[in-house]
C-alpha cells in the first residue's frame, strides 16, 4: 500500500516569507508525527496528533509555527515568517495509533530559506 | 541532558567485521526502545524493536540494560549494504526521542 507522502518535496524560499508543508500519512493511521532535521543532526520533535488533536506542542520552536491535522489524514505544518534558520529537512511520520507503535516516516520536505 | 545521547561515530570497518553500538537513554520511565537506520539524505526507518529480553534478527542483535538506562545493537559479518547511520529511540510519555545517530561505515 502507500506509504507517507510529502510535498513539496523540495522548497526554497526568501526570509520572511510563510512556508505551508503537507503530509498524507498512511490510511487508518491515527497518529501523525512532525519533526525537524537540521543537517547532519538528529531528528527534534516539533508535535503530534491524535486523531485530529493535538495534545502536545511543546516541541514547536516558536509561535511562527503551527500544525493543523483534518478527517483524521491530511496535515499541514505552517511556518510564518521564515529564518534561516528553519532552513532544514521536516519528516512526517505515521503509527496506528498513538503510543510505542512503529512509526513510518515520509521522504521529508527540504526547507531552504535564504 | 539530553534524553538520548550516542557516539557520533563514524564507526570505519571491513566487510565481515563485527561492530557494536551503544546508546545512553536518561529517563528511566522510558518504555520501549527502538533501532532505526537512516540513509544519506533519506527518511529514518525501522530496523528492529528492542525487547527486554534481547532479540535477534539475522545478523542483527539488540539488547536493553534498563538497569544501566543502555540500549545496544550488534551487527555481524558486515556487509557493505549495512553503511548507514543508526539512530537509537527511546518512547515515554507521548514522544519519541530519536538520539543523534551512529554513522557506520563499511569498506570493502
């Protein structure tokens, strides 16, 4: 079946701009993870979803960062306001459901701010 | 502290080779714990889960020390294919914390 996609999969944008990220997790998976990851460093948690709640942001770097998740499938991860250094690969990830289920990460979307 | 910590790496050995990772986890409420492998500029994904009781896949070995808050993973007879950069996860409370990673580098 299909896995996680992401889109796009490449963006380049100017400072100061809004950037909109997509992620469409596996069908009947529940969860839905983000995270971030800068070049040649781990991977950070920004936020995951429950369904379409959110119960955790604590992970969000800033208030120019927001996720949304809708019908329990489609998310999208918004930075307002773009810094350099956002520049970095964000992953989605999905898991059945919540808790210590496998999670399977889409091909990730490659933020570059100039 | 950081709630996952390992040896950056990188970790050069022949084809054949042995080699054993280790990762340090600080929160010992942690639940369950995973290895995942990660290729150049690619998305993580899961080699195996790590149980109590140690587990086995093929040329692969995982074992969790909850006493001394470690989690290992040995791979036997390299095989080139295996170069990669290994990333430990510990699950607690809602999050999974994915450690730096460990690069592995297999040489013919």
């Amino acid at each position: 079946g299909a896995g996680v996609s992401q889109s796009p999969s490449n963006k380049v944008t100017e400072k100061g701009k809004d950037v909109e990220l997509r992620c469409d997790p596996i069908s009947g998976h529940t969860a839905l993870y983000w995270y971030r990851q800068r070049l040649g460093q781990g991977l950070e948690f920004l936020i995951y979803f429950q369904g379409n709640s959110a119960p955790d942001k604590s992970g969000l770097p800033s208030d120019r960062f927001s996720a949304e998740r809708t019908g329990e499938s489609v998310s999208t991860l918004t930075i307002q306001r773009t810094q350099q250094e956002d520049s970095a690969v964000y992953l989605c990830a999905s898991s059945a459901r919540q808790g210590r289920e496998t999670q399977y990460f889409g091909p990730g979307t490659r933020l570059l701010v100039l | 502290r950081k709630e996952v910590e390992q040896d950056p790496g990188p970790f050069n050995v022949p084809e054949g080779a042995t080699v054993a990772f280790n990762c340090t986890y600080s929160n010992s409420a942690s639940q369950s714990f995973f290895w995942y492998r990660q290729d150049c500029r690619k998305e993580p994904k899961l080699l195996m889960s790590v149980y109590s009781s140690g587990n086995e896949d093929g040329r692969f070995t995982a074992q969790l020390n909850r006493a001394s808050q470690y989690i290992s993973l040995l791979i036997r007879d390299s095989k080139l294919s295996d170069s990669a950069t290994y990333l430990c996860v510990v699950y607690n409370f809602n999050k999974f914390y994915f450690g730096s990673g460990t690069k592995l580098n297999v040489k013919p």
